[in-house]
C-alpha cells in the first residue's frame, strides 16, 4: 500500500484448455512494481503448476504524470485504480523507511548532515514527520521510480539523501544501498507499506481461493487494523497520516498519527485489542466478507473484525482529540500551493 506495487489477476481459458492466469502490472521490466508481480507470479506457478500465468503491463495515472508532487494530482489510487480493486495481502517485508545518502555523505545519519542539506521525499508523510525531528534540514519533493530517484540523488548534486521504502530497495536488491533505517520514533510508516497486495475481481471467487493461499494471517490483521483507522480519517496522499502496528501475545498494538504539512502540529495515540490470529489456512467465513477492501476467506471473520474496530476506535479518538483540524488545514494548504 503504500511505495508498494500491485497486480490484478482474471482467468479464461485458451485453446488448448490450458487455464490462463491474466496478471496485470505497471509497465516497465525494470520497476519494482514488475519485479513484485514477477516474484507473486513465480511462487502462484510453483503452487499451481497446471497453470498458464500472462503478465499484462499497463500504464497507471502516477506513471503518466512525472512532474507533479504525487500530493497536488488530487487522486486516489495513482498506481492501482487501473488495476481493479479487491485488495489482499501477503507476507509482510520491513516496513520502514530507509535513507539513501549522496556517496560524499556515505556513513553519516540525517541528524550528523551539514545544516541546511536537501533530503529528498515524495511524501507529505516523511517530510512532516522529519521536518520536525531534524529541523535543520530542507525537505524537497523527488519524484520518479527508484532508479531515477537514485540516479538524480547520484548524480544531479541537488540532495544529500533520498527517502525510500526499506522494503522495494530490498526487493530491488539494492540493500546495499540503505544508510539508515528510520524506527518509528523517527518516522512512523505509510499504511500496508511493505505488504504486498494482489488485487482481485469481486466476482472471481476461484482467483480469490487461488492468491488466497499467499495470506500471512498476521500481516493481513495488522493492514486491516492500518486501512481501517487511515479509512476513518478519510486521509490520503494529500494529508500527512502514519501508523505503526505489532504482534505480541495475542495483542495487536496500533499506534497511528497525523502531522500539519510543516510538522510543526502533531498528534498521535496507541490503542490496542486482544486478536486470535489464526493458523494458516484455518476456516474463515464462508459469506466472503470484504472489510477496507480486503478478501480473505481463510482467516476468520471475528479476528477481521477486532482488527478493523481497532482502526475505527483509535482514529475516533483522534478525531475527537482535535486531529480533523489539523488535516482540515494540511489539506488547504496542499491546495493552495
């Protein structure tokens, strides 16, 4: 969800009776959207061998406009609403974000950077939460996917450091690259950020049963619980809006945020709720519920339902905490510029 790709999966027959698995991805071999898709696509064929899979690529909103902060399009959905919608999970990478430093500032951390450098971000997200933890830096937008991201960074002299997801430098397999990662007291993560997501039609109940078997049942609560509180606040890329969820002893932990655009206002809270997370596979609701646009038969309909209440009832205290004021004006200000 989040600086993570998606694919949209249908199913037809071909001539030869061979099924076909369609799978849709932004286009480019290289984006770390194909290269997710190519992994999802891979595991789905070693588990169904008697399958065809076809990967269709396509161009997104967010592809198409390349000069404009991701914040002033004024859409959701940038990257995904040409793909369907029907959201589910799988295993969870790390959701954190990570710094990529300038090779001249190569060992240093985003507290010990020269006064005044330019760290780059598409992100409302990062730039309020960072703003106010190292004030004496300058935070510009960048845009593009992470290779030209890296190659402005590299080679244009304009940023001493560029925010990523953790999770698609890792998945791009460039670790190497990774200067410091960034823990939730720094800067709390974008909502899904490191799940990936492979986005059904409704009506494709056997394509649900088939991706279902991708499901790590404590990731797929954990996002519940994220899009849930995120949805409630009815935020978006317009509105700096950051969570940060755990596991632990039967308890699901939901910490979530929201910034003013300069950092300057915050407020944030940690709510949390006893969750029985599942085996894997075990028996879930056979009505097909779908809560913050995802399926998943296969985990129970009382452990979805503690986590989506969870989201709810924590952006309910923040909402009667004051916070929809402070997306009321990040959102005008946003527009203003």
């Amino acid at each position: 969800m989040s600086g993570n790709g998606d694919a949209a999966a249908t199913a037809e027959e071909n001539s030869s009776k061979m099924r076909v698995i369609r799978v849709g991805t932004r286009k480019s071999q290289v984006s770390l959207a194909r290269i997710q898709t190519d992994s999802v696509v891979a595991t789905l064929k070693a588990l169904y061998p008697g399958l065809q899979f076809e990967i269709i690529a396509m161009s997104t909103t967010g592809d198409k406009i390349l000069d404009t902060a991701l914040s002033k399009i004024g859409e959701k959905s940038l990257f995904t609403k040409e793909l369907e919608h029907a959201l589910e999970r799988n295993e969870r990478e790390s959701p954190y974000d990570a710094v990529v430093f300038h090779p001249k500032f190569v060992g240093k951390t985003l507290e010990t950077l020269p006064e005044k450098s330019v760290v780059g971000t598409s992100s409302l997200r990062r730039a309020a939460q960072l703003q106010r933890k190292f004030p004496h830096l300058e935070f510009k937008s960048i845009r593009g996917n992470l290779n030209t991201r890296l190659r402005k960074l590299d080679e244009l002299q304009e940023f001493s450091a560029i925010i990523l997801a953790a999770a698609g430098l890792q998945r791009m397999g460039w670790q190497n690259r990774v200067g410091q990662i960034l823990h939730p007291e720094e800067c709390m993560y974008a909502v899904g950020q490191g799940a990936l997501g492979v986005e059904v039609r409704a009506k494709d109940q056997d394509i649900l049963d088939l991706v279902g078997v991708l499901h790590d049942p404590e990731t797929l609560l954990r996002c519940i619980a994220e899009r849930a509180f995120l949805r409630h606040l009815e935020g978006g890329c317009s509105v700096p809006v950051a969570v940060h969820t755990a596991m632990k002893d039967g308890q699901l932990y939901l910490t979530g945020g929201v910034w003013s655009l300069n950092g300057a206002d915050s407020m944030q809270e940690t709510m949390q709720a006893t969750i029985h997370v599942p085996a894997q596979h075990e028996d879930g609701p056979e009505d097909d519920p779908q809560l913050v646009g995802i399926t998943a038969r296969n985990i129970s309909r009382q452990a979805q339902l503690a986590a989506e209440s969870l989201g709810i009832s924590l952006a309910t205290l923040l909402l009667n905490k004051g916070a929809k004021n402070i997306l009321d004006v990040a959102r005008q200000l946003n527009d203003a510029h």
